[in-house]
C-alpha cells in the first residue's frame, strides 16, 4: 500500500490494489497532510479499518475514484479529518462505505454526484461523530462493471452522471484510457 504524512500530495491515474495491513490503511494511509486522489482505482485491500484508505488528521480530496471491494471499510475517516468525493462510486466494501472513527472527533465527509451503496445511509457516522454533507447528483445504483473489472459499462448508471472538476481536461482519460 502507500503511506503519505507531513505534506501535500497528489496520486493520479493509478491502482491500488491487494494490499492488506493489521491496523488502518490497508490500501492507503494519509496523516497530517492534504491529499488530491484523482482518476484512481482502489479495490481488494483489508485492514483492521479503512481497507481501501484510511484518512487521519487532515483533508482528502477524492475525484473520479472508484473505491470497491476492500474489507475494514471502503473509506475511514478519523480524528479531525475531513473529506470531499465528487464523481466516485464507492460499493462493496465491509462494513461500510464511508466510515467515521468511533472515537475520533471534528470528521467531516462532503459527497457530490457520486455513486454511494446505500445512499447516506451507507456512511457511518457513529452517532452523529461525524458530519456528513451529502450533496446533489449522488445516486446509489449497482455500478454495472464491465465483466472481470471495475471499469463501468456503457449502460451503467454512473457515465455521464458526474460533474467536471477543474483539473480535467479535454486530453484527460479515465482509468479506462
């Protein structure tokens, strides 16, 4: 997996895949920084929490990525973090979607036009210990994946149904070229 502390970053046009850890980050682990994630794919990893990516005491930014398929969680959300995803879909993880730590406090997710198994009702926020801002354009539809991939299909409910974000250009391509 990758770990990224102490600065500001941005991962682009990559996969993080089948990576696994005892803790939290099985995927990814941020701390103490912000972090853009653009055009990723972020699938099969385990943790003890956040399996896909577990977010600490800072901010993420999360566009155009696909979080699929990772035990401990799809995205962890902890101590004073906050996080934005717009035009992502975020299914099959265990045991949530979007999870916020169960001790931690000042968590923040914003989601936008983006594809959330269960809805808001697919993020934990343990009570309320975290703050959610769900947004227009989400939907909570099957993603439809080409056979043997995470790449949606050309009837799945998630093409076209995103926003453009301003780093997106017409020469830029999705994970799928």
């Amino acid at each position: 997996g990758i770990a990224h502390q102490l600065s500001y970053g941005i991962l682009q046009n990559s996969r993080v895949i089948g990576n696994s850890c005892v803790y939290g980050g099985g995927g990814i682990v941020t701390r103490l920084n912000r972090t853009e994630f653009r055009n990723l794919l972020i699938a099969d990893n385990q943790a003890g929490f956040g399996g896909g990516i577990n977010i600490n005491w800072g901010g993420a930014e999360f566009d155009n990525v696909t979080v699929v398929s990772n035990r401990g969680g799809g995205i962890v959300v902890n101590y004073e973090a906050q996080v934005y995803v717009r035009n992502s879909i975020v299914w099959y993880n265990t045991p949530s979607q979007i999870g916020f730590e169960s001790s931690g406090m000042y968590m923040y997710a914003t989601v936008t036009h983006s594809d959330i198994q269960g809805g808001a009702g697919g993020i934990n926020t343990f009570g309320g210990r975290g703050v959610l801002d769900w947004q227009t354009g989400n939907i909570s539809a099957v993603p439809g994946f080409l056979p043997g991939t995470y790449i949606p299909n050309p009837a799945s409910p998630c093409v076209n149904k995103g926003t453009n974000a301003p780093w997106i250009t017409p020469l830029s391509t999705d994970l799928k070229g």
